[in-house]
C-alpha cells in the first residue's frame, strides 16, 4: 500500500450522468494531483494541488471539475462526459509541489477505471 | 521542447537473463530523473530517481539505473530478470514548473 487511497475502482457511467472520484492521502504531503491514463501513451497530468490551492490546470475541459477541501483529500467531479474520456484515473500526492523539495517523488493510488458509455 | 521518449512499446526477456529498458530526454537545465514501475490493476510505484551525484542510481527490487549526461539518457537495468519483474515501466522528467513529463511507457516481459 502506498498511503493513497481510490474510490471507486471501477466507474461505469452514462453521458448524462454525475459521479464524483474521491482521493485520499495517509502520508501528510502537501500536493495532490489528478493524472489520466490512457493505454499506450504518457500520463497526462490534469490538475495539480498544492496546501488545498489549484496550481496547474493543464488545459483540461470543463467536464471534469477539480475539489480539494483540505490536504488529505481530492476529488474530481464530472458530468455530461464523453466516451473518449474513458480511461484510468491516478491520483498522486507528494511533499510539496514545487520548490526545494519538488524532486521527491509522487505517490500513487490505485486509479479509477472510468467507462462512459 | 521538454520530452521523454521509451522507443520501445515492449521489452521480452529471458528470466535470469539482463534487462534494460531505454530512456532519453530533453529538458532544460539539470534533469531531474525518475522510473516507476505499474503492475496490473494498481497505481505507478516509485523504483528510483536521479537527481545528482553519482551516475548510477540504485533503487527497489534490485534495479538501477544509468545516467549519461552526454546521451541525455537514463536507462533502467537489472542484472537478473525475475518473471515478477514483468510490468510496465514509465520514465519521467521533471519540467521547469516541477512538473512530470512522462514517457509512454514500455512494457516489460519476462519468460520462463
């Protein structure tokens, strides 16, 4: 176990529907960050968090809706998504985002697989 | 522009024969170097990072891996492969905005 919980596992979900993933962190970082995964290709960072503040949204549509409302804890809401949003989601946390200390490494939950159908 | 390349998808291995996986990348300013390791249906785990020092930087599960300023590259290796070592492996860089750029990873297998 890394200290970074996921829930749910596995999300099936219509076009129309809202569902929210939840992340939690054990490990007493400061950053939090959403990436999606999609077979064969790089991790593509979404959103990062840092001391419960947004500090990189990387151009990501309005269909995914970041919250962090304390540093334990993320979430990302969406609705009205698209089949090729289907994919892993990853959260991650680190000691800080940025700064000295921005070289230790990031922390993996197991992911959400997320399918719209 | 900042990037990682693994140009291979798939890397098959004999067990208990040497592995290598490639890395290469491009970014400005001193690299920052890191290898995680995803095993099926679970999250990416920390193996090792380079951030100074010396150039071969050893990690978990009895990998290292070689830094070469010159080649800009960073190539994970294991003396011995394990059939548990079969999984995919992402190499990452860290950007000026001490983000993770990523490679596309490349999947690792290994035959009895």
């Amino acid at each position: 176990e890394t200290g970074v919980t996921q829930t749910p596992r596995h999300l099936v979900m219509g076009m129309t529907n809202k569902k929210s993933l939840k992340c939690e962190q054990h490990l007493g970082h400061n950053a939090m960050y959403w990436y999606k995964q999609s077979a064969k290709k790089p991790l593509e960072l979404m959103f990062v968090y840092s001391l419960e503040e947004r500090v990189e949204n990387n151009s990501v549509p309005s269909r995914f809706s970041p919250e962090c409302p304390n540093s334990s804890h993320l979430f990302l809401h969406l609705h009205t998504l698209q089949p090729e949003d289907s994919a892993l989601y990853l959260c991650a946390s680190s000691p800080q985002a940025s700064g000295s200390m921005a070289y230790n490494e990031q922390f993996f939950g197991p992911g959400t697989r997320l399918t719209v159908l | 522009a900042q990037s990682v390349a693994q140009p291979e998808d798939q890397v098959n291995v004999a067990e208990g024969n040497p592995l290598t996986v490639k890395c290469t990348y491009s970014v400005s300013g001193n690299p920052y170097l890191f290898w995680y390791v995803q095993y099926p249906n679970r999250g990416l785990q920390f193996l090792l990072k380079y951030i100074t020092g010396d150039n071969l930087v050893k990690g978990s599960y009895g990998f290292e891996a070689e830094f070469n300023k010159s080649q800009t590259s960073f190539h994970l290796k294991k003396p011995s492969a394990l059939v548990s070592d079969s999984a995919l492996y992402f190499c990452a860089v860290r950007d000026s905005n001490y983000q993770l750029i990523w490679g596309a990873g490349t999947k690792l297998i290994i035959k009895p």
